[in-house]
C-alpha cells in the first residue's frame, strides 16, 4: 500500500456559467480569518473592531494587486517570454500571488488609510492585533496551490510526498511521481507561528509594532528553507531563488530592528496589551 498525498483531480466547482476556482476560494477564506482574528484582537487592545473592516475594504485588493504584480515581475518570462499569454498575468484564480507584493502594498495602503481617517488606536497596535490572522490566512491560501497542483519542492520517497500528476512535473522530473509538499510545510509553519506570536509572553512587553515585525520575522526564517525547496521556474542570483534573497534580507532587517538597542521596550500607553 502506497502512502501519500494525492493532488485533487479538480481544481474548480462548475455551477452552470458559474465558475469557483479552489484557489480563489482559499484566497476568501483565508480573508475573512484573517479579519475575524484581527477584530478580536483589536477589540482586545481597546480598538474598535469594525476599523478592521474599513481599512480591509482598501487593504485587501491592494495586498492582492501588489502580490500578483510581484509574481509577473519576478516571473516575466511565463507571461512576456517566448510563447508566454500577457493577458494570463491577470489571471490571478490560476495561482500566483508573491506574498512579498502583497505585504508590501497592503500594509502600505492599510497605514495610509488608517493614519488619513484617524482611528481608537496606534497603527502599531493595529498591526499587532492583525498579524496573527496575517499568517493564519498565508496557510490557508497555500491549500489553493495544492489544489492547482503547484508550487511543490524536489522529489521525495517520504511518506507524506505530494503525488504530482505527469502533466504537472517540471521538465526532467517526468519519471518521478512524489514531491516534498512544500504547500503543506508552509500552511504548517504559518499556523504555528500564528500560535506562538499570539501567545508568546516576551512580546506583551515589547512596543506596538513588534508583534507584527515579529510576524515577517518568523515568516521569512521558515520560507527561507521551504522556497530552498521548490523545484518550479524561478530567477536565481548566485545560485539561490530570488525569493530566498528577499526572505534572507527581510529576516536579517527585521531582527535587527527587534534588537536595535536603542529602542524603547516599553507598550504604547493607550493599548491594553501588545502581545
């Protein structure tokens, strides 16, 4: 008897000229987690929660636009390269977010809106209570490349290998049939580190702010090895995917901004708790 982890057969729910990519939906739900947590933490810290919502009605479309323009910039060459489709770079439901764009341009948009409107809150405590939810949400959506049957990492015997269908295999990877789920080790690594940030006591003591530094800090240790993994086309520098460049860099910034000496440990005086 085999063991392993079949690739689901289908990617998408017909409903008459209705169409619900898996993908798509893991994206949602993955959303409205996120939210749920986020304005109970909120709530917690003396904020009102429904500025949860107000800000994801701008937050979220600009976390979704700015992770796909990273994925085509950082992967030109399967929309504009030889025999690439341009019009397929706004086919966000076939997978495809870099979680990089998505940071980057949702946290930007979520601090001009929340600073514009003037909240219950310091945006540092505001993204404390979100950061947890931030990385239970990245764990939900990578079931969306299981389901797309993508993004896996090197072939493995181990009883957990992902079984990855021929007509997925990268080329020169056609005989071999099991993969390191890479999708699975991620969704793991978010869900702990969603436990641990929220629960960890040395951060109740730290500014507003930390929790969620502390978020891309344990974010890029764990995609630094899980992207060493993968097998999919991605651009190298001196031998190591780009987006292991990017996790090195964002984890060596954000530590050393948690260790920075010269900054105050001590809570913002209008949050109930920062941890």
């Amino acid at each position: 008897m085999k063991n392993f982890i079949p690739t689901p057969a289908v990617s998408k729910l017909e409903l008459g000229f209705f169409t619900i990519h898996y993908y798509a939906l893991c994206i949602l739900l993955g959303i409205l987690a996120a939210i749920i947590i986020g304005r109970v933490r909120y709530q917690d810290r003396g904020g009102n929660p429904s500025e949860i919502g107000d800000v994801a009605v701008f937050a979220i479309p600009a976390g979704i636009i700015g992770g796909r323009i990273y994925h085509v910039i950082t992967s030109p060459d399967k929309y504009f390269g030889s025999g690439g489709v341009p019009l397929d770079a706004f086919k966000i439901w076939e997978g495809g977010l870099g979680i990089w764009g998505a940071v980057a341009l949702g946290t930007l948009t979520a601090y001009l809106v929340f600073k514009r409107s003037g909240k219950s809150q310091s945006f540092g405590v505001f993204a404390d209570a979100l950061a947890p939810g931030l990385l239970v949400a990245q764990g939900i959506g990578r079931f969306g490349n299981w389901f797309n049957g993508e993004l896996f990492g090197k072939p493995t015997t181990l009883p957990w290998g992902l079984e990855i269908p021929l007509i997925n295999r990268p080329f020169g990877f056609e005989n071999f049939t099991t993969f390191q789920p890479t999708f699975l080790y991620e969704a793991l690594w978010c869900f702990v580190g969603a436990a641990l940030i929220s629960s960890a006591k040395v951060l109740r003591s730290r500014a507003a702010g930390d929790v969620f530094i502390s978020y891309i800090t344990f974010y890029c240790f764990g995609r630094i090895w899980i992207e060493s993994l993968r097998i999919d086309t991605a651009h190298q520098i001196f031998g190591l995917r780009l987006n292991v460049w990017v996790s090195a860099v964002g984890f060596v910034i954000s530590t050393a901004y948690l260790a920075w000496p010269g900054r105050s440990n001590e809570p913002t005086s209008n949050a109930k708790e920062v941890g």
